[in-house]
C-alpha cells in the first residue's frame, strides 16, 4: 500500500504546562533513562533525523 508511519514517543517533555521543576517531575525523573526532561530542540532533531 505503500503507507509509512513514523511516530515519536518523546517522554517527558521540558513545556510551559509540564516544567521540569514542577512537582510531578520529583516523581518521574528518578525512573527516566536518560535522567532528564527532554526539551524542544531535543524533540525536533529527532523528527528532522527521521525525517530527513
């Protein structure tokens, strides 16, 4: 069919309405593989790598 399908599943992510000083991150960040909250740029090069 000829249908390709790229999706991302980015984690938790540095935003205004998810800080990564907020009070939800003391609960997910001692579980995350990369030890941090990601950011935009983050994000957008791995769409642009998939992508380009």
């Amino acid at each position: 069919m000829g249908i390709i399908v790229n999706t991302l599943q980015s984690g938790p992510t540095d935003t205004v309405m998810n800080p990564n000083a907020g009070p939800v991150s003391k609960i997910v960040s001692p579980g995350m593989a990369i030890g941090h909250y990601g950011n935009d740029d983050e994000v957008a090069s791995v769409v642009v790598s998939a992508n380009g």
